[in-house]
C-alpha cells in the first residue's frame, strides 16, 4: 500500500467513471438501434418499390414523391446515426454540429417535397406552414454559409 492517497480514485471520480462507461455504452445502443432501423428501411423500401412496379402504380406521381419521402427519410436516420458516432468518438463539437446541420437541412427538404396544402385545414394554415419551413430552410442555410465562412481552416463540405 502507498502511504501516498493522490493516486487513488476518489469516489466521485469513479463515479463519474462509471456515468461515464455507461453513457458511451448507450450511446452505442443507440448507434445500433439507427444502423437497424436504416437497414429495415432500406428493405422496406426495396420491397414497396418492387410492389409498385408489379402493380403499375410506380408511374403514379405520388408513389414516386413516397419513395423519394422514405429516401429522405433513411438519409435523415443515417446523418442522426453518424452524429451518435460523432459523440460515442468524442469528435470536436464542430463535425457535431455539422452533423446536426446536414439533418436539418434534409428533413426541411424532405417536408419541402411532401409538402401539401390539401392536408391543412384552410389556406391559412398552409400559408403559415410553409411560411416556417421556409424561414427554417433560409435559417439553416445561413448556418451552413457562416460555418463554411466562419468555421476555420477545414470547409464544411470537403469531408
């Protein structure tokens, strides 16, 4: 035994040991819970394109503006699934909240794409809709903008 106590742990500092492993262990649980649910939606998808072609229906306008609304979705699940690997490797905060951008920007689009005025229930309502996804599409490209501008010496879209 060392009479010298400083290299012993105090209880707090393995407890905070222990938040710690715990934490990263369900951060990794959630990395997997996206890496299946992206690999059931990719499945899910295939099979709906494949029965719309043997029904005809993949001519059909909306069938198709549904396959592109699953895309976007799965791209939605696989930039949350990076940006849970993003913080299980500890990156810097800057690829993180990139991360977090580029979700943004492909869920706005994505609600931009499917967006109809028929399922609100006056023009009003769609008019005030559309009014906020636009002010949040104008928002996150001005995020995008000021961190390729302002972000340091690594652009925003060379990774």
């Amino acid at each position: 035994m060392r009479d010298d106590d400083s290299s012993t742990p105090s209880l707090s500092e393995q407890y905070s040991l222990l938040v710690e492993r715990f934490v990263h262990g369900v951060e990794l649980a959630a990395a997997t819970v996206f890496a299946v649910l992206f690999a059931v939606g990719v499945v899910d998808l295939i099979l709906q394109i494949g029965g719309a072609v043997q029904t005809g229906s993949i001519t059909d306008p909306l069938v198709v503006i549904g396959f592109i609304d699953t895309g976007l979705l799965l791209l939605i699940i696989v930039e949350v699934y990076q940006t849970v690997l993003a913080y299980v490797e500890e990156n810097n905060t800057r690829r993180i909240v990139q991360l977090v951008i580029y979700t943004g920007v492909i869920a706005m689009v994505r609600k931009a794409i499917i967006f109809r005025t028929g399922e609100y229930a006056t023009l009003q309502d769609a008019l005030l809709a559309a009014g906020a996804y636009t002010l949040l599409i104008l928002a996150l490209v001005a995020l995008l903008f000021a961190e390729r501008v302002y972000g340091g010496e690594s652009p925003l879209l060379s990774d």
